[in-house]
C-alpha cells in the first residue's frame, strides 16, 4: 500500500483544541452579553408600569363602600407596597376586598408581586411629585425592613410621590413620579 491510501481519517489535536478555544469564546461572550444588568431607569420603567397597573385596578375595583371606607379610614380601592429585603426590593400590586355587609371589615389581597433587580437600589420616596428634579437626595431614605404603601382610588386617582432609584455604584439615578391628579406615572432618568 501506499502512503496517500493509509492516511487516516480525522481531526488533528491542533484542530480540536482551536475548535474548544473558539467556542469557549463565544460562550464568555454569549454569557456578558445576556446578563441581566438593568439600568436604573429600566428598573424605574417597571415600577412605573406597576404603579399604572394599580391605578387603573382601582377603577375596575369601582368604589368602595362608604362604611368600610370610615373603618379603614381611606377610600382606596387599590395600593402598591415597596418593601425593602436585604437582598431586594418587593413591589406588591394589592386589591381592597370588602367583607359581606354588615361587616365594617375589609382585607388587601396580592394581585401581583415583582422583585427589582438587586443591583438597582430604592434609595428612598418623597411624600409629593417632584416634577422638577434636582433633588440631591429622597426625603425618606429607606433600609432593610422598611416600608411604604402608593394608595390609589376608585376615581383613578393616586398619593402624589416621587420614588428615588440609583444604581448599586450610585452614579446613575432615575426617579418615578406619580401625580395625584390622574395617578399616571412618569419616568425621569435621573433626580
């Protein structure tokens, strides 16, 4: 036999480790580019979407009764929760549900839950719409284990507020403002 006839068929060690070296690559690449890392105003947009959501729950909810309205003190139908974790921020969508009458009594049940994403942080709120801006810092700051409530009622309307969010490294900052008028959110990419 001749030497052309024994050659053997197959990749060259060469061959398969430049083939490994290529996807290996690809796959660093692949993986950077899909991780989620939301920017501050990303994150603001959802709230704001959340914040929309409660309002416009509130309207459908209709109103609530006049008696369980005196007991709760409020004639909110509808509120949105921020709590603070140590690992993230929970923002809960939750419906008043009044109990049959005569009951005075009403419970809040979840409509729906979202966690922030844990490299943007909830800095703090201010309890009125900061449409101008500027603000070096949130009135209210906040920490793990605090709270606040954006109470919306049957008429669409909203707690005027302003919800301050800055990145983990705190050099990009958003804001979410809702007016009290009409409870529609607005987003602002920086405070």
């Amino acid at each position: 036999m001749t030497a052309s006839r024994r050659r053997q068929h197959g990749f060259t060690l060469t061959e398969l480790l430049v083939t490994v070296a290529i996807i290996g690559v690809l796959s660093v690449l692949a993986i950077s580019l899909l991780r989620a890392n939301p920017r501050p105003v990303d994150v603001a947009s959802q709230v704001s979407s959340k914040l929309a959501e409660t309002s416009r729950k509130a309207v459908v909810g209709g109103a609530v009764r006049g008696d369980v309205a005196a007991a709760q003190g409020s004639k909110a139908r509808t509120r949105a929760v921020f709590t603070v974790a140590a690992s993230a921020v929970t923002l809960t969508v939750q419906r008043l549900e009044e109990d049959p009458t005569p009951a005075v009594t009403a419970s809040w049940f979840t409509l729906s839950e979202v966690q922030l994403h844990r490299t943007v942080l909830l800095s703090g709120y201010m309890p009125s719409a900061d449409l101008t801006g500027g603000a070096t810092a949130p009135a209210v700051a906040l920490g793990t284990g605090d709270s606040f409530e954006i109470r919306c009622n049957p008429d669409g309307t909203c707690d005027g507020i302003t919800v301050y969010l800055a990145a983990d490294k705190g050099q990009r900052k958003a804001r979410v403002v809702v007016l009290p008028l009409g409870g529609t959110p607005m987003t602002f990419d920086r405070w």
